[in-house]
C-alpha cells in the first residue's frame, strides 16, 4: 500500500492544535512552581520571574509534559500510532520512512531532538527554554541564537514543500514524514 504524503495545510493546521495544546502543558509546569514559589496559587506563566533552579525543574518538567502530551494517545490506544491529537483531528499520523511504526526513541528524537532543539523558534517549550537560557548566559547571545534558528525554522518550512515526502528537519532527524491516515 503506497503511503500518501500529507498536505503542508493539514500539517499547518494539525501543528497550531498542537501547539496550543502542549503550551499549556509548558504553562501548567511553570504555574505549578511559580505557585510553590510564592506559597499561594499563581496564573503567572512567566519564567523569568522564577528562581532560578525553580525555572529550570519548571522547565524539564515542562518538556516531559509536552512529550507525554505527544505520546499519550498512541500510549493509550496502539490505533493512534505515530498521531498527537492535532494529527487525529487532521487524519495525518508520522510513520518512518523504512515504512515501520514510530516507536518512543523515534517519538523523542522528532519531538524533543527535532523541534525543540533544532527548530525551536516556533515551539513554546523551547521559548521558555530560551528564557531560562537568558537567566544564566547574556542575552544578547540569546537573541543571535533565536536568529539563527528562525533560519533553521524557516529552513524546515522550505523542505516541507521542496522535499518530495515533505519531510522537515525534525522528520529528517527522526527518519519520518508525515502521511494522510486511513482512520476518519
């Protein structure tokens, strides 16, 4: 069975669910210690205004938070295999390009590897990391390094409509693409 690429706007799309989705699972970590912090409940998703090894367990815990995030449907259900939940709304799923089912080493090199790390400019997790970043190196090496990765990001953007399986740098890391899913 020949597996179709998916749309660039179907990605788009299934990427701003995800995005806003596992921004809140960063935001819920940073609240949690802003809230251990003061000793009260606090809606303050701002990590500079933490200690600074507050900012930083935030900040771990958050990226764990936003992995589970990527990972609990397919840990939940095998028939969600390679999707988040912005991918089953879209009916796209990631599969590998040696045509076998993504596994968590596969999962984490995308995700955590991939888009955190390496085009981290449209990724709330890694802005956050940015800011913890800012606390202990100058800031002004943090903002060429955003400026280097809005290159690598826009890079990524350009392969996903040059590259014939529209693989992105994350995807190519991770050896995936991204496909239409049988599933509607």
């Amino acid at each position: 069975m020949k597996k179709i690429a998916a749309s660039p706007i179907k990605r788009l799309i299934a990427y701003f669910i995800d995005w806003y989705l596992s921004a809140l699972c960063m935001s819920f970590s940073i609240c949690l210690f802003a809230s251990i912090n003061q000793r009260t409940l606090t809606i303050d998703p701002t990590v500079s205004n933490l200690p600074f090894l507050y900012a930083l367990t935030s900040v771990i815990l958050g990226i764990i938070l936003v992995y589970i995030y990527y990972m609990m449907p397919q840990w939940i259900n095998p028939k969600y295999m390679g999707q988040s939940l912005g991918k089953i709304v879209m009916h796209i799923r990631i599969v590998r390009v040696d045509g076998k089912e993504v596994n968590s080493l596969t999962m984490f090199l995308r995700t955590i590897v991939g888009i955190i790390l390496v085009e981290e400019t449209f990724n709330n997790a890694s802005f956050v990391l940015h800011s913890v970043l800012g606390m202990v190196i100058d800031n002004q090496l943090i903002v060429y390094l955003y400026y280097a990765f809005c290159i690598v990001s826009l890079f990524s953007i350009i392969m996903l409509f040059k590259d014939p399986l529209g693989q992105m740098i994350h995807d190519k890391i991770a050896g995936t693409f991204v496909i239409e899913s049988k599933e509607k």
